[in-house]
C-alpha cells in the first residue's frame, strides 16, 4: 500500500518541475506478455479490503469499505461516528487515517480503517509563551505544531507530542520561512529557502526529536522519504539517507532520472520504489503508477490510458480520475474514476481493481466520491 504524505497548503508551496517519460519503461513492455493487454483477467480475484474516504460534503466525511472488491454495510457519516468537527483535513498512513486542521484548533482524529477504532488527542499544545501564527501537522504517532511568538515573532518555533507518551516538547526553532513540510509516522522533513537562495532540506526523528540531516537540494530533481530512508534524486544520480545510521550515502549512478519532480509520495517495497508518475498536461489523466528500480536505477510506468481504451470499447466514457493506489504484495492497481455510460446522461464513481498488465480483474460502483483510497 502507498503511503500518502501531504504537501501543506498553508505554507508557501514548493514547485517541482515534473520530468519527462522518454526513457521510461512502460508496463506494457515489462508485465505483458499477451496481446490482449485491455481485457480483463478471469484468473484473478480481489483478496484484500479497501476504505473509501469521500470528498467532504458540507464539511463532512463518510466512508465505505469494500471486502474482495464488494461493498460491505452502509455509507457511514465519519464526523458522526468519531464525534469530530467539521472543517478538517486528513492525511492517510495505512491503515490509519488522520484528520486535523492545518489552522490552529488543538484537537486531531486518528481512525484505524481495520477495526474502526477512532482515538482523539485534545489540548496536546501547551506553550510557554503567547503564541500567534498557529498551524499543525499531525501524523498517526506524532503531532507537530508550528508558531511565534508574540512577543518574539523573528523566530519560528515547532513542538511536537508523541501520542503515545502524552508528551509534548520543544522540537526546533528557526529564523527562516519555511517552504514545506512532511510527515510520515515519527519521521519529519522541512524546508527553506535560504539567504544565498538555496533550497535547503532538514530532516528529524520525532522520537529522539532531533535533527539527522541538513542538506542542500537546490539542484536536486525530486526528493521523497519511505521507512528508514530519504531519497534524493539528481541528474543522473541518487543518495540516500539512512535513518538508522544517521549518514547520507555518496552519490550512485542511475541510468534514467526519477520521472516525479520535487516532493513525491511513495512507498518502498523491496528495491522498488513505488510512486505515481505525473502525465504531461493537460490530459484526461492527471497522474497513474509508478515504481523505480533502485538495484536497475530505471522507472516502470503503468499506462492507465489502456484501461481508459478498455472503458470506452465497453460503453463507458471516463470523465473524472480519482485517487490512485497499488497493492504491490497483491501486485494489484486500484484506481477510482467516474464515467458515464453510453446513452446516459448521469455520472457515476467506480472502483477498478487491475492487474500489472492493466487488464481488469474487478470494478465496482460505489455511492461517494472518493478523496482517499486505504488498503488494508
């Protein structure tokens, strides 16, 4: 399952340049062997479930979950359910999704999708000074809060609660603006811009809550982080930061460039490093999946245009893509979309699940528009 990060839209936002598919693999070439590669496969079955979070309607979440591809109970109204606000966003960390808000308001939501067990962490911030300019990000395990000030608004404070501990304490403090920031589990990442105009990346252990890297990246292609390790890929060569020693690898040769630019979701998985690659716009599709060998330093790239011929030579139209994720111990693409079907005039969400050949091997309707989808 791909874990998702967020890219924080109350910070200045950070603008990667997405690169070019020349030299890109496509699955078609390396997965299929048959010549039907738009069909579906009988072979397979859907033997996972999956939680489908809507877009909020009127501020409000619900959900939906799909055992072997079929939709087991009710739409279920999550504010109701887990007794949360209205006017929140959420981050997914499989099989957990978060829901906070990125203005300041002290309380954050952490739901187990398996189990439906929900657990609240209210008035985790308790400064020692008067702050102003309040904003947080959160995790499954850690919660991070960003502030100034009042009477020292120069300097840029973050502190962060460990769920479990209970405990909240200083983290760092900065003169800069930040550009960015991630999060993943206890792992935390920055950046910035810096006086001599480099973008600089930082990068923390929220357990320890220390800083373990600062590197510049003004050159870099695109960076990502996944487990233990971050990533940082440049023209024709990557490092890699391991989290366990504490020490940035020298750079490594890699045959074709990373096909993602700036910050990337992913998910490593043996030597693979699994992401979505971004199509050139505009175009029908936003962006599909993706892997990086890191071994063969080359990409793969799963053509959805050949499941979007398949749609059509069957009566459907797509019109909207949705969110995107790939079980790869199952090896199984799952992509949500909306169509219409010939001689209709209504829209309809779906659920595709398709094999690495891209050829279909369950779609099921469903009833809300998706805004995450969580494998588990």
């Amino acid at each position: 399952m791909m874990k998702k990060f967020l890219i924080l839209s109350f910070l200045i936002a950070f603008v990667g340049c997405d690169v070019g598919d020349d030299d890109a693999t496509t699955a078609t070439d390396t997965e299929q062997d048959s010549e039907d590669t738009n069909g579906e496969n009988p072979d397979r079955t859907v033997n996972f479930d999956l939680t489908v979070l809507s877009r909020p309607v009127n501020a409000v979440y619900s959900s939906v979950v799909l055992t072997e591809g079929e939709i087991q109970g009710p739409v279920l109204n999550l504010n109701e359910d887990m007794n949360m606000d209205t006017g929140v966003v959420f981050r997914s960390e499989p099989p957990n999704l978060i829901f906070y808000r990125p203005s300041f308001f002290n309380r954050v939501w952490v739901r187990d999708v398996r189990t439906g067990d929900s657990s609240p962490f209210n008035e985790f911030f308790q400064p020692e000074v008067d702050p102003v300019s309040i904003s947080t990000v959160a995790s499954s395990s850690h919660i991070v809060t960003f502030y100034r000030d009042r009477f020292n608004e120069d300097i840029y404070r973050m502190d962060s609660y460990n769920m479990a501990e209970g405990v909240e304490a200083p983290l760092y403090e900065t003169l800069e603006a930040l550009s960015t920031v991630h999060i993943d589990r206890n792992k935390f990442m920055l950046t910035y811009v810096d006086q001599d105009q480099r973008l600089i990346l930082e990068a923390f252990d929220l357990n320890s809550r220390t800083k373990v890297l600062e590197t510049d990246i003004t050159s870099l292609i695109g960076y990502t982080f996944s487990g233990d390790f971050i990533y940082l890929f440049g023209n024709g060569v990557v490092r890699i930061f391991d989290y366990n020693i504490g020490k940035l690898g020298s750079p490594q040769g890699i045959l074709e460039n990373i096909n993602r630019g700036g910050f990337f979701d992913t998910e490593l998985v043996g030597n693979r490093l699994y992401y979505r690659f971004a199509y050139a716009q505009p175009n029908l599709l936003i962006e599909g999946p993706a892997y990086y060998d890191l071994d063969q330093g080359a990409n793969t790239i799963f053509d959805l245009f050949t499941f979007v011929d398949y749609l059509e030579s069957n009566g459907q139209n797509l019109l909207n893509p949705g969110p995107i994720e790939i079980n790869s111990e199952e090896e199984v693409i799952v992509f949500a979309y909306s169509y219409i079907e010939a001689g209709n005039t209504e829209a309809q969400w779906a659920v595709a699940y398709l094999d690495y050949g891209l050829q279909l091997i369950k779609t099921t309707d469903i009833p809300i528009e998706p805004a995450a989808l969580v494998l588990h």
